[in-house]
C-alpha cells in the first residue's frame, strides 16, 4: 500500500455532500486495492457516520461543517468524521435489535458502522461536537 493515502474534507450540512464524501472515499479504497465487499462496508458506515452528523449532530444546520478525515495508519484505515453540534451520548440511542424497536426506521446507523469496522469510538470536540472515529484493519496483523 505504498503512496500517502488520506484525505480531509469540509462539507456543509446537506445531506447531497454524502455523495462528495463516498467519491473520494471509493477513489481512496480503489486505490488501496480494498476488496469489493470490505468496501461497501466501509462505505456505508461512513456514509451513516456523515447522515448522522448532518442530522442529528448540526441539525442540518447549512451555517455548520462536517469534517472528514481518512488516513492509513500502520495497516488500519481511519476515518474520523466530526460536527460541530452539541455532541452526543451514543449510549443514550435505543438498541435498534430490541423488540420495541425492530420496526423502527432509525437508530440502525451505529449498529452498521459498528458491523462493518473493526472499532468505532466517540469523543467530544473541544469547540463542540462530536468526533466519530472508526477503523478498518487492511492489512496482516501487526508485527
């Protein structure tokens, strides 16, 4: 996996800039020589990492910014996505697998960015906001 491969963008809060987010990702991925499956996993946690920033972080707000960042680290893909909202407690969302909430049409995002990389954490921005970061081991294990 030679070369620099990372990215960071800026997007506002529209929900079109997903799009923007998953070219540059796909183009990273190919670059990479990600295999097809591992990349529509890693696409679509990132594509609901970005829809839940946009929503529920900023509030759609079209004045505040989602900032992606992706970089290859020691094998491991990266990719921390921020807002610039209130931040948020990922424990207070409802377990999508309950009964009481199987036929709900949200609360799924966390659990498929939680199936598809291999760690997903949260933290706090310092200016406000929440940072998911996530990962992807690429290569073999580490020595």
């Amino acid at each position: 996996m030679p070369g620099d491969h990372r990215f960071h963008l800026d997007l506002g809060s529209r929900f079109e800039n997903i799009e923007l987010a998953q070219i540059v990702l796909k183009d990273t991925l190919d670059e990479l020589g990600v295999e097809e499956d591992v990349r529509h996993g890693i696409d679509l946690a990132v594509r609901e990492a970005v829809a839940n920033a946009i929503k529920h972080g900023n509030g759609q707000d079209p004045g505040k910014q989602v900032h992606v960042d992706l970089l290859l680290e020691d094998g491991d893909l990266v990719i921390r996505i921020a807002d610039e909202g209130v931040g948020f407690d990922p424990s207070s969302v409802p377990d999508p697998l309950d009964p009481e909430n199987i036929l709900r049409s949200n609360g799924r995002g966390i659990l498929f960015m939680r199936k598809f990389m291999d760690d997903v954490q949260y933290s706090l921005r310092p200016g406000g906001g929440t940072v998911v970061t996530m990962s992807k081991r690429l290569a073999g294990p580490k020595s």
